[in-house]
C-alpha cells in the first residue's frame, strides 16, 4: 500500500462526509419548510408532497455528486496503475 | 472487496465488439416496450377497452406534464419526452427481476441518454426559432453571458447525467454492500426505498429535460399567452 492509495481512501471518506452536511442541512430547512406549509393549508397536501419529493431528489443529488467523487477516487483512480 | 462499479461484465463477442450485460438489459427493455406499444395499439376502438383505457391515461398524463411544464402544445414533444420516461422507468425497475441490474447503474447508459436529451435541446430550439434564433438566445439578457450560456449548454446536460447515474448506481452499491455485510431479507426495506426513488429520479429526468427543451424552444413568453388564448 503506497502514499497515493493511502490518501485516496482519506480523500473519499472525507468527500463523503463533509459534502453529506451541506445536503443534510438543505433537506432539513426543506423538510421543515414543507410541514409548515401543509400544517397551514392542509388541503394542499398532495401538491406540497410531490414537490418536497422532487426538492428532496434534487438536493440530494449534491451528496451523490459527492459519492461519485469518492467512488471514482477509489476506483477509478487516474495515478493508480 | 467490493467489485468496482464502474467496470462492466462482457456477456458475449460479436465480431470484435465486445457486448455487455447492460447493452443486452438495455436491448430487452427496448424490445418489450416495442412490443408493448405494437400490441397496445393494433386495435384501437373507440370505445375503449381496459387495456387501452390504462394506456391512454399514461399518455395523457404526459401530455398533461408537458402542457403544464413547457406551457405549450404538447404534440411535437409526447413521443420524445414519453419515450424518456418510459425507458427510464422501466430501466430503474428492470432490478425487481432477479439477477439483472438497471442499466442506468452505468454512466454509459447515462450518457447516451444525456446525448439525446442535448441533441433534442439544438433540434428543438432550431426548428421552432430557426438557426439564427436559437444562436440569439445565448446573448439573450446581453452579449456578456454568452461564455456562461455556452458553459451552461454542456453542464447541466452533464448534471443531468451524473445525477441519474449516482442516484440508482448508489443505490445498486448500498443493497450490494448490505448484502454482503447482512442476512437475505435485510436489504428488502432499502429495495423498497430504491423503487421509489427510480420512479422520482426518472420523472426528475424528464422535468429537467422538458424545461431545457422549453427555454430553447418555446418562444417568446408572450406569443406563448397568444397562442393559449386563441383557442
């Protein structure tokens, strides 16, 4: 096990845990957001529900960005031969 | 150790092309919605039996998306936009026969998806504002964002790409990565989480690609109103 393998599995473990904050807290203002808004006016539930689920999807997709990084530094490393 | 992700197992040669498991799952997908289509619509009635009945609320429903998206005519669009969601759908769902994984699990699959959806952009944008148009909306607010539009062009196709790829690649890793650790009928409930979000990421593919294709092609916002109230 070199330097570079070494610094690749600290890297993706890094990448996945701190780019995993910024997402958490985003879906939890959403969340928050949205049981406001259906405790207000709980007609609309259905319409708020399918947004936050939408919302939620595209927020997500930061901390997948994240996970990619991490996966392509683990596995597809371009200075591991 | 976990086998990668990103490297693909080769079934079969055909000459010297090399044909993986994702081409041949891509391939059955394709031929059974060919075959659904054909079938469902060889008798078309009138009056409508259940089967068409079903069929026709799908499209309906797309048709219903479209208007409410892109705030046009829904006619050029349904056959491309309907075709994406399908594919992509029942590529997501193909996991629930044992055995196969979704093809969308690789980024090739992505990426031929994201190709269409950037030539669909220029196609679109082309025919409704023609080739000088369609150039004009990258100076559109001032010449000064034409870098920023040319970049944008590229990356939010890529976005679009890499999103549906580590949304259900992630997916098909944390049941394989459960699997190992635990029993059989635990990755069950993570199963059920990853239908869900199959069907939410395809229909997020299919809005983004939708508004992409409305704000190169829709035309002005006011002769978009004109064209509503005429009927």
């Amino acid at each position: 096990m070199n330097w570079i393998e070494i610094v690749s599995i600290f890297a993706a473990t890094v990448a996945v845990s701190f780019g995993a904050v910024g997402p958490a807290l985003g879906e939890g203002r959403a969340v928050a957001a949205a049981m406001d808004a259906i405790a207000r006016q709980p007609e609309a539930a259905g319409t708020i529900s399918r947004t936050l689920f939408v919302g939620l999807a595209m927020i997500e997709t930061m901390a997948i960005y994240c996970l990619v990084v991490a996966l392509l530094v683990l596995f597809a490393n371009p200075f591991v031969r | 150790m976990i086998e990668s992700p990103l490297v693909m197992k080769t079934l079969f040669m055909v000459g010297p092309v090399p044909v993986t498991e994702p081409v041949v799952v891509t391939w059955g997908i394709m031929a059974a919605l060919a075959l659904g289509g054909f079938f469902a619509t060889r008798s078309l009635a009138l009056s409508p039996t259940r089967y068409q009945a079903v069929i026709e609320l799908v499209v309906g429903a797309i048709e219903d998306q479209i208007q409410g998206t892109m705030h046009v005519a829904p006619k050029p669009y349904v056959a491309m936009i309907g075709t994406l969601f399908l594919f992509i759908l029942a590529a997501n769902w193909s996991s629930l026969i044992p055995g196969i994984e979704p093809p969308t699990a690789h980024i090739e699959t992505d990426a031929a998806l994201g190709l269409v959806v950037f030539c669909s952009i220029i196609y679109f944008g082309i025919r409704v504002r023609g080739i000088g148009g369609y150039l004009r909306t990258f100076a559109e607010p001032s010449i000064v964002m034409l870098p920023i539009n040319l970049v944008e062009t590229f990356t939010r196709t890529f976005s679009l790409v890499v999103r549906l790829f580590g949304n259900v690649m992630s997916g098909v890793f944390i049941i394989a990565i459960i699997l190992s650790l635990a029993g059989l009928f635990v990755p069950i409930p993570l199963m059920a989480l990853e239908l869900l979000i199959g069907a939410i990421q395809a229909y997020i593919f299919t809005v983004l690609a939708m508004v992409f294709i409305g704000s190169a092609a829709a035309g002005e916002r006011t002769s978009g109103r004109k064209q509503r109230e005429q009927p």
